[in-house]
C-alpha cells in the first residue's frame, strides 16, 4: 500500500516540539534548567512545548543548549550536483549565485 507523508507547517512545528522536549529530558534538564541555561524565559519554553510556537531566535538559543544548533544549516540549502563521471564534471559550469529574483 502507498503511504503518503503530507506534512503542514503546524504537523512540522509540533513534531519539532516533541523533538525538543525529547533532547531536553535526554539531557537530564528541567524546564527551569534549560531556560536558564539557553536565554530564553521560561513561559516561552513552555509554550514551545504545549503549543510548539516560539521565536526562531529562541529556538536557536535552545538548539545551541541542546547541541543541534548545526542542523539548522542545512535548512534550505542548495542541493549540489551529482556527477556520475569526471567529464560530465568537467562540462558543467558552475552557475552564479542569483542575487534577485524575478516576478511571474
């Protein structure tokens, strides 16, 4: 059977959430502990847990805490080519980064 994954934007927030809340209790720190640790006050790590909404900076604060912080460079990245031999390698030509975009 076809299993389809459609993830929304809020699907995504509370997974991350629980994720979060998981690293944290793996670490053996309370709420208390890793809100003092982080920066980020204490209602808003609450409020991260119950109702996954939080600040991007916030959540870098706690990635850092939680040693995750280098996941988030990979977010959004370009995917580099993949090459199946040195000459199509060398045939390719690498293409400027864009600086703008443009309406359709």
């Amino acid at each position: 059977m076809l299993s389809i994954n459609i993830n929304t934007p809020q699907s995504v927030m509370q997974h991350l959430a629980e994720n979060f809340k998981q690293k944290r209790l793996a670490l053996n720190l309370t709420q208390e502990g890793l809100a003092s640790k982080s920066g980020v006050s204490l209602g808003s790590l609450k409020r991260f847990e119950n109702s996954s909404q939080i600040s991007l900076e916030s959540l870098l604060k706690l990635s850092v805490v939680l040693g995750c912080l280098d996941d988030f460079m990979n977010i959004a990245k370009t995917k580099e080519n993949s090459f199946s031999s040195l000459d199509e390698l060398l045939q390719t030509k690498k293409k400027p980064l864009k600086k703008r975009g443009k309406l359709k």
